[in-house]
C-alpha cells in the first residue's frame, strides 16, 4: 500500500495503517480502515484498492484469542527460518546432490527449532481447531447475551 503512495504521504499514511492494524476491537479496526479510504480514495485510489480488496483477510485476527495476535500478524518465524537455511546453503553450491541438500535443510530446521518460542495462548489452540468462536480476542460462549468471558488459564 505505501509503495502506492509518494514519498511525503507515506508517513501519515503508515500511521493509518498502524491505527488499523492496533485496534482494540474489529469495529474500531472498521472505523480506522474507512477514515483511510476515505482519506486516499481520492488522490491514490490504487492504494485504497491494494488494501480494499483484502479488507476480511486483514482483519481476520480479530476471530482469534488475543495472545495468537502477536503470532498472526508477523511473519518473522517464516522468514527467520528460511534465513538460516539460506544462509548455509548457499555456502555448499554445487557440491551436494538432492538427497544431501534435503538432509541438510532438514538438520538445520530441526536444529532452528531449538530456538523457537513456544506460542502465546498455546492452550486456546485445542478451542480454534475445534472452531470455537472467538470475538475481538474472547471466547464467546454459547450463549450470545453474555459479554466475552476473560481468559482464566
């Protein structure tokens, strides 16, 4: 989105995005992400069309307890790993068949999770494969005129 946009905009505009992208609640998320559109539309519609057309997908976190968050909006565990592997094999070009370079990409993953943190919330995980619904981070409970229940674990 804020390549979409001129260089003196981008400021401004990444702290819009930064209201989105840290609200409290998926309605005050909505109410960011309009005052962005609303904002750009004019001016840089393909910016506002970059980030419309995603505007669900986005904001989907909000359907899961609270301490996946952090986990959800980073990619960094992805992008973390794949360094490590990178980084050592691109030192053994071509001097390994396929079956070593597996082998060593699974050694050296197996070796980066040593150093893996174990997930936030990792006990709510039972409850979202079982598709238990979760609303701004709460579970909800069956009962849809109770207000979300705290987390107690």
């Amino acid at each position: 989105v804020l390549n979409k946009l001129p260089k003196r905009q981008q400021p401004e505009a990444k702290q819009a995005l930064w209201e989105i992208y840290r609200a409290d609640t998926k309605t005050e998320a909505h109410q960011a992400f309009n005052r962005f559109i609303q904002t750009y539309q004019a001016k840089y519609p393909e910016a506002t069309q970059c980030l419309a057309k995603d505007r669900d997908v986005l904001l989907t976190f909000f359907d899961f307890p609270a301490e996946h968050w952090a986990h959800i909006r980073t990619t960094n565990p992805i992008e973390s790993t794949f360094a490590t592997v990178r980084l050592r094999t691109d030192k053994t070009r071509g001097c390994v068949s396929k079956d070593t370079i597996l082998a060593l990409v699974f050694k050296l993953v197996e070796s980066a999770q040593k150093r893996w943190l174990r997930i936030r919330g990792f006990k709510h995980l039972a409850d979202v494969i079982e598709g238990v619904p979760f609303k701004d981070g709460y579970r909800m409970d069956d009962n849809p005129d109770m207000t979300p229940m705290q987390d107690v674990a």
